[in-house]
C-alpha cells in the first residue's frame, strides 16, 4: 500500500518537474509566466535563456523519476536519487530565489522520498 502511496507522489513530482518545464521554456515571457514568476517583460526578456536552461533541468528531474516508476529497473534507487535531487534544488531555490520553492518543490519531493523510503 505504502508502495503505491510512494509511486503516486513520485508521479505528481514528476508532472509538476514538466509543468516547471513548460513554464522556463515555453512560457517565461507570457502573461501566465510572468505571473507565476512574478516578474517583469522586461526581466522576463532578459532572463530568457537562464530560464529555457532551467527549465530542461526540470525536464531531466521528470524523466529521471517517470524511469524510476518503470518496473524493474531498480526503481527504488533511482527514486531516492532523483527526489534527493529535487530536494536539493528546492533547498537551493528557497534559500536563494523564494520560500515558495520550499513548499512547491522540496516538501512534496521530501514526502515521495519518505513514502519511497518506507515502501
């Protein structure tokens, strides 16, 4: 049950890490990136190509934890490594950018990791 329990946090990690995607590389400089970030056009413009870098970081955050929900590839490990991945960047983002990247990033990657842990 814990197994399960596990795999779904992993999942929505993973859905979020696409949808952070999406927003660094395809969105930063419209009205919804603008807005998520908070953030000037003006800064937007300028920060561009930090984000689009960024955001396929993300990208290889949510693939490595979509391979770690593949059954027999030693799921366990790759789970443990890519949450604690997240984590840190969370921790790294809250102390450096905002708070907020705390609780949307490394919280519900820190409960995945936990559930992972137990299962």
């Amino acid at each position: 049950m814990i197994g399960y329990l596990a795999d779904i946090v992993v999942a929505l990690v993973a859905i979020s890490h696409l949808g952070f995607l999406a927003l660094e590389m395809f969105l930063w400089e419209k009205p919804v990136g603008l807005r998520v970030f908070r953030q000037t056009a003006e800064r937007a413009a300028i920060t561009r190509v930090l984000a689009a870098n960024q955001g396929l970081y993300n990208g290889f955050l949510a693939a490595g934890l979509f391979w770690g929900l593949m059954p027999g590839t030693g799921s366990s490990a790759i789970k443990t490594f890519f949450l604690t991945c997240v984590i840190v960047a969370g921790i790294f983002g809250a102390a450096t950018v905002s708070r907020r990247i705390l609780w949307i990033q490394a919280v519900p990657a820190a409960i995945g990791l936990l559930l992972v842990l137990l299962s």
